[in-house]
C-alpha cells in the first residue's frame, strides 16, 4: 500500500446556494493511478460548502485506502486551500463545522493542502458535474495491489467489485452498522418528522385529522428549527452514508405545514402536500383528554392502544393509519430511490411507519416513542426490503 496519497477534489453550486455536487479522486503520486472515486448530489446548498464536502469525501476514501499515509490534497478552491492551510480565518459556522470534521477524518499533520488551477482539477471537476447532472452518487474502488502489474499512469485498475448483482457482486461491511446487501442496489431515505408542540400536545388532549388545528406554541416553532438543524445536517456530518435531503413533504394539518415551513426554508426547498400522510382520525375523541375519554368510553381507549384493529369511535384504527402509510411511503419508493425525502407527520404517523418497517406486530406500533419534532429514519429498497436507521431522535 503507497505511503502517500494525493487527493483531487472539487464541489460546485449551479446559484449559490443551488444544486449542488462534489466530486474526489484519489490517486497514487507515483503512478497517478486512481485508487478511489466518490461524488455525490447534495441538493441545494452553497458553492463552498460543495467545496468542503468534496474534501470530506475524499479524506475519507484516502483515509479507507491507507489510515497512515501521508494525504496531498489538491483543489481549485483558494477558501478551501487557504482555510485549511489555517492561513485564513473561517468565519462562517458551516465552514467551521466542515473543516473541524476534516480534521477529525485525517489528523492535520498527516495532510497538506495544494492549490491547483481549474484545468489541473479536471477528473474531480467531472465528476462533480456528473453527480449534479443525474442527481447520483458515486463509490467506486479500484484495486491498489494491481499498482505492482504496472500500465499507463493516470489509468485506473480494475474495479473491486461491480454494480451488478450475484456471484460478480461482493458485498462489504460498512462502519455505519447499516445490515449487508447481497448487490449494489440503493434505497430511498424518508426522514420521518413529527410536528412540534401545540396546545393539545401541552394539555395532552387527542388531536387528529378531523380538524385543521391547533397551531403551533411558542416552544413548538422552536422545535421546529431544531429538528430543521438537524435534517440540514443529514447526508453530511449526520447519517453521512445517506443522501442529503431533496424533497419535502407535509401532512395538511395546521401543525405539520408550519412544522415544514421551517424546514423548509432551511433546508431551500418547497413543501408538498399529501393528505396520506395525515394524522390518525380520532373521530369522537378529537380534542378529548385521556380523563374525559375514559369519563365517556370506559375501557375502550386502553383497548384501542392495545388492539391496533380497533377503530376510535368515528374514526381510524391504528391499522387503517398503517394502511395509509404503507401506500404513501411505496409511492414515495416508486417515484425514486437513492434520494432522501423528508415527510412531517405525526405521531400515530410515524409509529405506524416505523412498525411497517420493521415488520413489528401492529398492536406493538403503540408502544413506539415519538416525541414532538422528533427525526425518525426508514429506508426502503425496491424488492421491499426495509431498515429502520433511528427513531425519535431529538431535535434539540
């Protein structure tokens, strides 16, 4: 294995911000054959933070090849050069976050950093524009001890593994934790978002479909961009082996359009609505205290939490929510995979997608945690396969 590396990195923003993508090479210095290529579509985000992501990318293909080798990385960026070099101030709190990742992936000593001009950076260039042109990632690893078989410098060895599936394919651990696949095929992402805090979230009333309301509090806008911190932080130094976020979707109810809006204007994108992805109907219950419904339905609100086929009384079981799920979340699927979709929803919502996920006893969705503006995670893969990455984290 080369006891130096040198890594070609570029990222681009067609509007700053605006699509975006980056692209990383890494080469060996002697042969300047390619060992590694990583892209990747970011969405809507700035030129600069395009430049960063690129250098992550790459650090951490060098750093997969060889954890010691000496890393030259060389880019079209002067900020990205000049910043990391620690010759220029980084003034901006994303740049400062990015570059203290970098340093976390590869320790500043083991790295220099090279400005190149533009036409010095033409694979890495490529294959940014390739990323932002499909809206598509790229991992390909070629074989480093073919280097010793020699051939033309600059050319790449054969790759380690195809994309195809069977006996052609060899699957690898990922440090994520993520469970194996047996072929190359990629899955969509849904970022499942409950709604922040409203009146009846405070005085722990039921609050369904059936009406538009309440509003969000106070403390509930503040969840709001809370969880939209940390959605924009998906794909980068949060769930990094994910897509970042490219489209937005929203439950009609009052709580989750507001919930989106925050997210949205964060994140750059616009909010759509779905009616699938409503809240559970609560029929006779809307608006009613667990007190008042035990007051008026003795027994029955236990047995609706505990049967998951039992409907409130004028309205939807927890299965009919799981129903709704189901098909909401398959036509998300089919309308492509590889991406990541963000959907505010709700907490009967999110139960009922997470144990549709998990293939968990419905009567089980119940017993789910869901706290207001909280980020849940399912994957979902074209042959029905499904992983449940987190659920309930905190967005603050």
């Amino acid at each position: 294995m080369p006891g130096r590396l040198v890594v070609e990195t570029d990222g681009g923003s067609r509007g700053n911000p605006g699509p975006a993508g980056y692209g990383a090479v890494v080469r060996d210095p002697t042969t300047g054959r390619v060992l590694a290529e990583r892209a990747d579509y970011l969405g809507i985000v700035s030129n600069n933070v395009a430049e960063y992501s690129g250098l992550l990318a790459g650090l951490r293909a060098a750093i997969a090849i060889d954890p010691s080798a000496a890393i030259e990385v060389r880019a079209d960026s002067r900020l990205v050069v000049e910043q990391m070099s620690g010759r220029w101030k980084i003034k901006h709190e994303d740049m400062r976050r990015l570059a203290a990742q970098a340093r976390t992936i590869a320790p500043p000593e083991q790295v220099t950093y090279t400005w190149v001009p533009r036409s010095e950076n033409a694979a890495a260039d490529a294959l940014a524009n390739e990323a932002m042109d499909h809206q598509v990632a790229v991992a390909r690893d070629y074989d480093a001890d073919s280097l010793e078989r020699g051939g033309d410098a600059g050319s790449a060895a054969a790759p380690r593994a195809s994309a195809g599936t069977g006996a052609d394919f060899v699957p690898e651990r990922v440090a994520t934790g993520a469970p194996i696949r047996f072929d190359a095929s990629r899955p969509l992402t849904v970022v499942l978002v409950r709604h922040g805090e409203t009146p009846l979230t405070v005085s722990g009333a039921y609050s369904g479909s059936s009406v538009a309301g309440p509003p969000l509090t106070a403390r509930g806008r503040e969840q709001a961009a809370g969880a939209a911190e940390l959605i924009a932080r998906i794909g980068r130094d949060v769930w990094a082996d994910v897509p970042v976020p490219t489209e937005l979707l929203a439950s009609p109810m009052v709580r989750a359009q507001e919930t989106a809006g925050v997210i949205g204007h964060r994140l750059g994108l616009p909010v759509r609505t779905e009616r699938i992805f409503a809240e559970c109907d609560f029929g006779d219950w809307e608006g009613l205290t667990a007190a008042q419904i035990e007051l008026r339905w003795p027994g029955q609100l236990k047995v609706w939490h505990d049967d998951a086929s039992v409907r409130a009384p004028g309205g939807e079981s927890i299965e009919d929510v799981g129903a709704r799920m189901r098909t909401g979340l398959r036509t998300v699927r089919d309308a492509g995979i590889d991406r990541t979709v963000v959907v505010v929803t709700h907490s009967v919502s999110v139960r009922s997608a997470v144990g549709v996920a998990i293939g968990a006893n419905s009567s089980a969705w119940a017993r789910i945690r869901v706290a207001p503006a909280s980020v849940s995670i399912v994957r979902l893969w074209s042959d029905g396969a499904s992983e449940v990455t987190v659920v309930g984290a905190p967005a603050t």
